[in-house]
C-alpha cells in the first residue's frame, strides 16, 4: 500500500490534470516510442540490428513463396 501512495503522488507531480486529465501522459509515451524506434534502428547487438534481421526474415518468406508458387 505504501508503493500505491508512493506512485499516487508521483503522478500527481506531473502537470495538467485539470485540463488534460489523463492524456497529459503522452508526450511520455511518444518520445518513449520515438526513444524505442531509434534503438530499434541504430543499435547493432552483434552485427545485426532489428531491421536488417526484418528484411532479411521477409526476404526469405519472399523467396520461398516464389518457390513454392514456380513448383
């Protein structure tokens, strides 16, 4: 109960309640998502990064569609 109050009152910190109530959290949740998409984008874990496996997944379901489609 005392982490509830805690975080109560942490939110309540943040300003535009009144006006926005609670869709004065989205400029959090869009830099987050912006913050997310960057990483997804620009951060090599080994060689690769997110994307560069994405393309090479829907290349290979593209070839093997072709494939299968020419047999």
């Amino acid at each position: 109960m005392l982490v509830s109050e805690r975080l109560k009152g942490l939110l309540r910190l943040v300003p535009g309640q009144r006006r926005f109530g609670f869709y004065r959290f989205l400029p959090f949740f869009f830099v987050l998502g912006g913050a997310m998409e960057w990483f997804m984008i620009n951060v090599r874990i080994g060689k690769e990064t997110f994307y560069d496996v994405y393309r090479r997944k829907q290349s290979e379901r593209q070839y093997k569609a072709r494939m299968e489609k020419g047999e």
